[in-house]
C-alpha cells in the first residue's frame, strides 16, 4: 500500500526516502569539507524551506564553521514597482567571508539570482551555492550551481522543509505531486 498525503486540496505519494535523502546528505558534506575545511566558512540557509538541510548538512562539517539564516521577504511596492523582494536577517558581515548559500530547492532559478546579486555586493572571499534538490530542466539563470545533493524533474514537491502552502515542512521523506 503506497502512503499517500493529502494536503489542502492536493496528494502526494512517497518520493524519496529520508535514508537516501541523508545519504545524498552526506556525499555533498564529503565535497564541502574537502573545499572548506579550515577556511571557517559561513553557510547562510535561505528560510524557510532550508532549515531541515541545513541542520543535517552542518552537522557533517568538522572544524570551525558559521550558520545564519536570511528570508526573501516580499511585499507590495507603489504602484510602479509592483510587488517588491527584499533580503532580510543578515547580521554577519560577509566581506572576505567563504561564504555557501544552502537552498532547499533551485527551480527556475530566480530567487537565487536575487539573493547571489545581494550578497556578491558586499564582496565575500567566495561565494557558492549548494541546493538540496535542483531541477535542471526548469533551471533558466546562469549562476553555477556548484553543490547539489539531488537532481529533480520539473514535478513538484514537498517534505523535508518544502511546503504546500504551508504544509508539509515537517514531513521525513519528500513527496511527489500525484
Ligand atoms: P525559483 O525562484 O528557483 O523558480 O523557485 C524557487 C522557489 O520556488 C523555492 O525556494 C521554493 O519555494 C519554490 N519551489 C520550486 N519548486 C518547488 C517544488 O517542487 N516544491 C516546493 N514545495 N516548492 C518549490
Ligand atoms: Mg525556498
């Protein structure tokens, strides 16, 4: 019997496992130590979504590290510019930082375009990506996508921090629209 998840007005049916997604967890930790290892970097995890990766993906790094968190926050700008985003809750100083963004999911790419043009003006050291899920076909932008854990198709879904309109953050394992 496959389980299947209702949310508001929409099912999903098992995806991924939570044993695989923290394999591939893993693999990615192995290529960011090697990369980071004593150049105390600062991951920066892209609320809301990211929070479950990004406790999972920091507990495989040894040595000095930061984590912070930031949020692309949206809201209704004059009637020329329309709706307007805004990055908000950085503290840190990121200059001369090692800086990983960790997402939880790269889809089109636009949000990360955002939040790469914003943080690349205050001149960290490096600056790269590293995504949970990243769906290659929908991806647009031209960004390098350095670290991704697992290659998606273009379906959505949710678990493991991704919602449905709110939903399903809290679910294990990560659950493809039926
Ligand atoms: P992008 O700006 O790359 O097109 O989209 C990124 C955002 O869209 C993600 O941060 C996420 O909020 C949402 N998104 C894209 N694909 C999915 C998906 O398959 N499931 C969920 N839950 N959100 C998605
Ligand atoms: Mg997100």
């Amino acid at each position: 019997m496959i389980k299947k998840i209702q949310l508001h007005d929409k099912t999903f049916v098992p995806f991924m496992g939570s044993e695989q997604i923290q394999s591939a967890i893993e693999n990615l930790g192995k290529r960011i130590q090697k990369d980071y290892q004593g150049k105390n970097p600062l991951f920066i995890g892209v609320l809301n979504g990211s929070f479950l990766f990004v406790a999972d993906l920091v507990r495989t790094f040894e040595g000095d590290c930061e984590v912070s968190f930031i949020k692309m926050a949206s809201y209704e700008g004059t009637a020329t510019t329309g709706t307007v985003t805004e990055l908000i809750g950085l503290k840190e100083n990121i200059k001369d930082r090692h800086v990983v963004i960790l997402e939880d999911i790269v889809d089109t790419g636009t949000t990360l375009e955002k939040i790469y043009q914003e943080l690349i003006k205050d001149q960290p050291a490096s600056l790269e990506i590293a995504t949970l899920l990243f769906k290659p076909k929908a991806y647009q932008k031209e960004i390098p996508v350095k670290y991704v854990a697992l290659e998606v198709g273009n379906e959505f879904l949710v678990g493991y921090g991704l919602d449905y309109d709110g939903l399903g953050r809290n679910l294990k394992d990560i659950y493809i629209i039926h």
